[in-house]
C-alpha cells in the first residue's frame, strides 16, 4: 500500500508538471508578443518625435494585438486556475464529458503537436461518475496520446463519452489496428495504478480500433 501512494504520489507531480510546463510555454508565448508589440509602440513615438506622419489605423492595429494577447494571457491563467483546484477534492461527481473538452483545451499544445486534435462525442445528458477528477484528466490525458500516437491515417481521433448498460465509459476511437495487435504494453505501470485509483478498467479493443476506460463502480 505504502508503495502504490508513493507511486500515485509521484505519478500526480509527473502528470501536474507535465502540463504545466506546458501551460507556461504558452505564457511565455504571450509574454514575448506583448514584448514585440510594446517594441513596435517605442519605435512609433520615436517617429513622431522626429516628424514622421503616423496613420491612426496603425496604432489602433497594435493596440487590438496588445488586447488579444491580454484576454489570451487572461484565458491560459483561468485554465490553468481551473487545472490547479481539479486536485481539491478526493472524490466529488464528474461531468466526463466536460472533463474531456477541458483537456483538450488545457493541452492543446500539446495535441497541435501531434497532429490533428481530436473530435469530441458527448450527448445531450450529462454522463457523471463519482470519482478523483484530476486523476481521472490524467488517465484522459495519458489515453488520448497513446490514441495520437497510434492513429489510424485514414480516420480522425474521437473520443466518446456514454453508457455502456449502467455504467460510463469513454472510448477513444480511430486507432491503427496494427498498434491494437499487441495492445502495446496496455495499460502501462504508471495507468494501472490511476485506474486502480479510480475503479476503471482500461482496455483496447482491436476489432473496433479503440481504447476504452469502463468505470466499474
């Protein structure tokens, strides 16, 4: 027992870190055109100062760049805010699909990094489960790269969130079915002891070129 809760330990530094560090590459991002266009604006006072005609439409231009990146700034803050208090409750009712829009937006980055992002399935009615929320993003986040890495050329990422009989369940759907052939070593050391957390069964599925998580209670 001891070991699993430094594990779980671990893996939620590993995992908090990870998008974090992406979350502050794209603060950074917003910093450095703020930068430039502040550059711009010194270089447009030093005109006028010597005489030269300025057109309004050019400031103006440069002070609607400045606003985007500020409400930009403003929204990766938020998201990173929102990121941050998914760790404040142990167990609480989750909206899974809210949860999987919420990673790709958190980690769109990322997901641009890899390729095409992902379409999102969820129906009119909320599917909830009681369960760890930022563990559960972890194992969303972990399932959805391995669905990156393995995608099948020819068909797009999607994941879907429904029932399957009573229970819930998220599939992540479009993968290669020579990636499924092995389930390439599914789950993993670091997702078995997060679905043991949560009480999901994580599982591929080759027929259907798909990875499923099935919460069992």
């Amino acid at each position: 027992m001891k070991d699993d809760s430094q594990a779980m330990a671990a893996e939620g530094v590993r995992f908090f870190g990870e998008i974090s560090a992406s979350i502050s590459h794209e603060i950074k991002n917003v910093l450095a055109i703020i930068n430039e266009n502040a550059g711009l604006l010194q270089d447009m006072v030093m005109m006028i100062e010597k005489g030269m005609p300025l057109s309004p439409e050019r400031l103006s231009g440069l002070a609607r760049s400045i606003v985007r990146q500020v409400k930009r700034g403003d929204r990766i803050v938020k998201d990173m805010n929102r990121f941050a208090h998914s760790a404040d409750h142990p167990s609480e009712i989750v909206d899974l699909g809210e949860v999987i829009h919420f990673i790709c937006v958190l980690a769109a980055r990322l997901i641009a990094m890899k390729g095409e992002p992902p379409k999102v399935e969820v129906p009119a009615t909320p599917i909830t489960a009681v369960t760890n929320r930022f563990f559960l993003e972890d194992l969303v986040w972990a399932s959805l790269c391995r669905a990156m890495d393995a995608r099948d050329p020819n068909q797009m990422i999607c994941i879907v969130a429904e029932k399957a009989g009573n229970a819930p369940r998220i599939r992540f759907c479009g993968l290669a079915e020579d990636f499924l052939a092995s389930e390439a070593g599914l789950p993993s050391p670091r997702e078995t002891i997060v679905a043991g957390l949560l009480g999901v069964q994580l599982k591929a599925d080759r027929e259907k070129g798909e990875i499923c998580l099935n919460f069992l209670k």
